[in-house]
C-alpha cells in the first residue's frame, strides 16, 4: 500500500451479474467479508457493502447485489439490483462504478445484461469469472477482441483462489486513475424487438470470440444422467440423506460424552470451591447444567452442517430439490420455493428472507407459511436429547440405526406436512394456476476444502456465540423463577413447586394435560419461545433445582420421569409448533402486514396441538 | 443473612440475575427504533431519522441468519 498517496477519494462499485455466477465469492474475496455463499441461484437477496482498499490506496465501497438476468426487475430480490443501480434508492448514492460478472463458462447469457446495463450510464467493467473452470474444460476466450467489441474493459477472475482478483483490483485503479464520469441513465424497459435484438448480438458475439473444444470435459450432464435419474436418483437421494442422519448420530456420540463430562467436571469442581448457597446453586443448577445441555448438541450441529454445506457446494443441493419436486409435484408450490425451503434446514429466517425470488406474490405467500415446517438446525438439541433418551440405540433390518431412522423420520415428517400445508392453501386460499418447475440447475464444482471448513467454523462459532450469549442469559433467568420466591415456612412437597416457574407451569398444565405435557415442559415451552434450543437447557435445570434429576446426563433423567407416550408427544409438538418468536417477527417484516405471522402462529399451534394429541393417544391406546 | 459471605452471595446472585434480565430485555423484547433512539441520545447524537434497518434479520440470531451480516476480517 502506498503511503505517500494523499486520500483518494472514495470509489462506490457495484457487482451485478446473473444469478450464481460469483458476485459473493468476488465481494468476499475483495473485501474479507463472509457473506453467504453456495452453488445454487438465489442465494444474495439484498444488498450488501463492504470496504476494501484498492492496491494504490484507493478506499473502496463494493456493494454485493442479487443476481438477475435483465433489470425489469420481476421479483423483489431483481428490483434491488435495478434500483441499486439506477440509483433509485432512496438515500443511496448511484455506484460509480459497475464491474459485470460473469460466468466464463456460459457468457451467452451475461452478454444480454451487459448490453442492457450499457444504458445505465455507470462506467463499467467486465470481469470472467470462473475462468479456472473455463480454462479446465477447454474453453477459451478472446479477452481482448471481446473487449474492443463492447468497448469496456474485460478481465479474467477466480474469485476462490488467492490471487484470482489481482487483474480486477488493478483495472478498478486504473479505470478510476482516468477518471470516471457517469451519464444519467437512459434505460428503459425493453420491449420484445429489443429484447429479440439483444439476443441475436450476444449470440454473435459468442460465436465470434468464445471457441469451446470439441469434446468438452463438463461433467455435469453425464452426472446428472445418474443423479437425476427418474428412478435412481430418488433412492440416491434417499440413501444421501440417510447416510447424514446415521453420522450425525453416530459420529456424535463420542465427542458429544466428553463434553458432557467436561460440564459434569466444571459443576462438581464449582460446588466445591463455592459455599452452598444461591450463587453455587446458580452456577452450577442455572449455567453449567442449563448451557451445557444446550452446548452438548454442538459435534451434531457441526457435522449436519458439514454435509450441508459439503452437498451445497457440490452443486447437489439443487438437484435435491428438484428431485423433491418430483415426488411432491403438483403441491402447487413454485419452482424458485425450493431454494427458500432448502435454506430453513438452517433456519426458517434465511429461509423466509429468500423467498424474496419469488415474483408471484401469493406463491411468495404459500412458501413463507411453509418454511417454518422445515426442520431448523434449532429443533436437533430437542430432537437428540428425546430421542437419545427414549429411542434404544439398535440396528434395524440390519445395518439401519434405529436412532438415525427416527430422526430421518421427523425431518420427513416437517417436508411432507409443509408440501401438504402448501397444497391446502393452493387449493382454498389462492386459487390460481399452478407454475411448472423451472430452475437453472448449477454446475457441478468440487467442493473447495477451505470454503467448506470455513462454513462449518462460521456455524459453529454461531452457535457458540448463541450460547453464551442469550442461552446463557435466559438460563440465569430461568434458574431465578425456579427458585424464587422461597417456599412459605413449614411448606411441604419440593421447593420449585411454590416458584414463580412452578406455578406458572402448574397453571398452564391442565390445558396441555391431553397431549401428555408434565409441568417441567410447560415450563420449558416458554422460554422456547424466543430460542427452540433453550427448552433443552429449561428442562435441565427445572430438573436439577427440583431435586429429580437421576444421574448427570438429562437423558437419564427425562427417560426415568416421562413415558414413552410423552416424549413422542413432545416431538411430534416441535415438528409443527411456532415455536421461533423471531420467526414470526422476520414473516412481519417481509409481509408487512401482522395478518401472516398471526395467521402462521394459529395454524402451526393448531397443527401442533392435534399432532401431539394424536400422537400421545394412540401411544397410550397402545400401551406406551 | 446477617453473615457477610451469605450477604456478598447474595447480592452477587442478584446482580448477575438484574443483567441477564436486561439483556434479554434488549436483545429479544425491545424494538430496534427504540434501540437505535436510545443509542444515538446516550451517545449524545441525534437520531436518524429513518428507522435503521436491521442488519442481522433476527433479534435472536439463528445459525443461520446470522450470516446474514457483514463480519469484517480483522485486518
Ligand atoms: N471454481 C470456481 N468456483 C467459483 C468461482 N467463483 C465462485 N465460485 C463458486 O460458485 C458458486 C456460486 O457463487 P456465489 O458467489 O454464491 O454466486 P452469486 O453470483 O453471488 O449468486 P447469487 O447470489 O445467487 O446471485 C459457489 O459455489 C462459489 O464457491 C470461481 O472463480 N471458480
Ligand atoms: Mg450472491
């Protein structure tokens, strides 16, 4: 960096290209951001600013944009981007700068945006990313024919390696060194001779100055013949998902003991230094017993989110869903609902705000009341624990793990019920003809080792944030109503059942009494609210300050204090429960009406509460 | 109660419970304007005027959406 420069004045670039081609990786890579990234369209759905500094010194303001293929602007997440550009924001300056991206291995449909964008009166640049792909199946580019030919400057990009935005930085400082003078845009919306037009010249263009070799060494559609096979693919799919639950299970256990007995070393170690009293009992009963049961699911977060992430960058997370399609086809749900639904197996907010590619509002509608049903990462503490706890640890039919089996079934159970959701709203609350399922299925990319360790660091560290941060806070909070006020002299019966917690899960018990819900879990639900992880903690440290917890680990004690019948129930109640406060407020924002999250709260709690009661019936009915 | 160690654990226990309230008073149950209000006067600036969007999506932060923010890397 050159010191002796005086401050430049700053540069506002923007990156705007088709969907998938690289915008985020670029953005990231230029300015050490950690925005999302996957192999899939639709992932950047807002815009989003980062600052660099160029390699004269120049301050750089880069704004990350969703991807699009015109600027008509259809969907919101493609008015962002045309009004970003055109400077239509309000309060937010016009870029001075554009640097187009493209996908070098499929510039035909780039060239028609470029050709658009001309009209928007930002200097710009023309970046081909990708370029290792291009270069690996044999395609190559006539850079500077192509550049004459647009009159921009055009450089090559490979946004995930180190050294891959060298040209970039360098054709930004000299762009800028020259002077950069905007016009005021003179775009308008294309009509169809236009459009037409447009169409034919990148056409030329790309058989002019793009050469692709006779035998192109593209895997992707001779994978696709296997994957995507109407008949094996599904059973790939199936078996694909399976073999994660089985990890996630099995590959779990040993990590998930030593942490326990890390957190059962750290109590006893407390209460030994600690005079007993409130503060021991607070650290030990609220905060080692409460996070730790929390913290315990961390190895199965990790190792979810491993082959999530792993699966994502293949490029087969997309071929998930449109294989799904298949099965579900005719839910009525819209192609591009897909990508939002796969995003809530994170969590349903992402998941909510994705939905922002869908152009059809009442689709858009039908997508966002179903993406809570998908399950979130926050539902697998509650789900391991109950099921650690209740289900026996035994192969079935061999090789099947039988604790692996039941949770494949409740993920199951969250996908079939939110196709069954959308195709009831389809059918009563918005009528309308249904979309065929159109996606632009990815290339297949190998899976960069750091990009896919770094995902599953960035989750865990969220994870842990979360604990220490809001989990722990509310467990203190918890333990204070567990404990306060004292019981009256001379009470009788354990001293958690005159506090505050007590009574108030006494109260609420006679109404969840039908689906087989003790006090404790009355108890818990609440605080679930605001984070479903947090019922998990609730629950241990109700247990420990009550006096009933049997051994150190909470599944022992919740398989000694609740049948078979109840646990079921439980689970059922958190495949459909609202249970996300701040879901609900994200279907506010993006709505902008109350009318949704009310709506969405009353039916999922509806929904819930018949689940459970079946459930628990019919476990009881027989036998459990 | 008239022990001092039984009087330090208490006051202790107290203090730690007052925190834990406020911050899950904060971070889950007030709005983000009031937030931003409250920010910019105890700072000694005037508030903006629009209300700020939310950068991070959810009070709470979930595993996921909390990517939804921009980390800067430590340069
Ligand atoms: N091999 C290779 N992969 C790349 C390159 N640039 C991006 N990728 C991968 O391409 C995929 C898509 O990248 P993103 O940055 O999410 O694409 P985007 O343009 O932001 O997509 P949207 O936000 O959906 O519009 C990811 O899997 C990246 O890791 C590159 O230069 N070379
Ligand atoms: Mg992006």
């Amino acid at each position: 960096m050159n010191v002796s420069v005086p401050t430049l004045p700053s540069l506002r670039l923007a990156l705007v290209g088709n969907p998938n081609c690289g915008k985020t990786a670029l953005f990231n890579a230029l300015t050490g951001s950690r925005q999302k990234v996957a192999n899939y369209p639709g992932v950047t759905v807002e815009r989003k600013e980062g600052n660099f500094v160029s390699p004269i010194g120049r301050p750089v303001v880069a704004i990350d944009l969703p991807g699009t293929y015109s600027l008509r602007g259809r969907s919101p997440d493609e008015v962002v981007t045309r009004d970003a550009i055109l400077g239509r924001l309000e309060g937010d300056q016009r870029p001075d700068m554009l640097v187009c991206v493209a996908d070098a291995t499929n510039l035909r449909i780039m060239l028609r945006l470029v050709l658009e964008l001309r009209n928007a009166g930002i200097p710009m640049l023309l970046a081909l990313n990708m370029m290792d792909i291009a270069r690996y199946r044999g395609i190559t580019i006539d850079v500077d024919g192509l550049s004459a030919e647009l009159g921009i400057p055009v450089i090559t990009t490979v946004a995930v390696s180190p050294d891959g935005t060298q040209a970039l930085l360098q054709q930004i400082d000299a762009m800028a060194n020259a002077g950069l003078a905007s016009t005021e845009p003179h775009w308008h919306a294309l009509d169809a001779s236009e459009v037409r037009d447009a169409h034919h010249l990148a056409d030329r263009l790309v058989d002019r100055f793009v050469s692709h070799p006779a035998n192109d060494r593209d895997w992707t559609r001779r994978i696709d013949r296997i994957l995507l096979n109407p008949a094996g693919g599904l059973l790939i799919l199936l078996a694909v998902l399976f073999l994660v639950f089985q990890a996630v299970f099995s590959w779990a256990t040993l990590p998930m003991e030593w942490i326990s007995a890390g957190f059962d070393w750290l109590a006893q170690t407390v209460s030994a230094i600690l005079p007993a009293g409130l503060l021991s009992s607070l650290i030990t009963d609220g905060v080692i017993t409460g996070v730790g049961s929390v913290l315990v699911f961390l190895p199965q977060i990790i190792i979810l989110f491993f082959f999530i992430i792993l699966l994502e960058d293949f490029g087969y997370m997309a071929r998930a869903a449109f294989l799904m399609d298949r099965i579900v086809g005719g839910a009525g749900l819209h192609g591009r609902s897909f990508i939002p639904l796969l995003s809530s197996f994170a969590c349903a907010i992402p998941g909510i705000m994705a939905t922002r590619v869908i152009e059809n509002r009442r689709q858009r509608l039908a997508t966002i009341m179903v993406a809570p049903l998908m399950t979130c990462s926050a539902r697998i503490p509650v789900y391991t624990l109950i099921i650690s706890a209740f289900i026996p640890n035994r192969q079935v039919w061999g090789m099947v793990n039988l604790q692996g089996l039941v949770m494949f079934s409740l993920y199951a159970a969250g996908i079939v019920s939110a196709f069954a959701v959308a195709l009831v709203f389809r059918t009563f609350v918005w009528r309308g003809k249904s979309e065929p399922f159109i996606m632009e299925l990815p290339g297949y990319k190998r899976p960069l080792v750091r990009s896919v360790l770094l995902g599953v660091v960035q989750r865990a560290i969220i994870f842990l944030k979360r604990a220490g941060t809001i989990i722990l806070s509310m467990m203190i909070l918890i333990w204070f109503l567990s404990t306060f006020p004292a019981p009256p002299e001379g009470a009788t019966g354990p001293a958690i059942h005159y506090s505050f917690a007590g009574i108030i899960g006494h109260a609420l018990q006679p109404l969840l009494a039908p689906i087989g819900f003790n006090w404790q879990i009355a108890v818990a639900l609440i605080p679930g609210l605001a984070a479903r992880e947090v019922a998990v903690g609730a629950l241990a440290t109700v247990y420990a300050i009550g006096g009933d917890a049997s051994g150190s680990a909470l599944s022992q004690t919740l398989s000694a204090q609740w049948s078979l019948a109840t646990a079921l129930s439980l689970l059922a109640w958190y495949v459909f429960a609202p249970q996300c406060a701040s879901t609900l407020g994200v279907v506010r924002r993006e709505t902008n009406s109350w009318r949704w999250p009310v709506a969405m709260f009353v039916y999922m709690m509806v929904l819930a509460y018949i689940a459970s009661f079946v459930v628990y019936q019919s476990a009881i009915a027989l036998g459990g | 109660m008239h022990d001092p160690v039984m009087l330090l654990d208490a006051v202790l226990t107290y203090m730690i419970v007052f925190a834990a309230a406020a911050f899950v008073l904060w971070r889950i149950f007030l709005p983000v304007r009031f937030k931003t209000v409250l920010v910019h006067r105890l700072s000694g600036r005037k508030e903006p005027c629009a209300p700020q969007a939310e950068e991070k999506g959810c009070a709470v932060g979930c595993s996921g959406c909390a990517l939804g923010s921009i980390h800067k890397r430590q340069a």
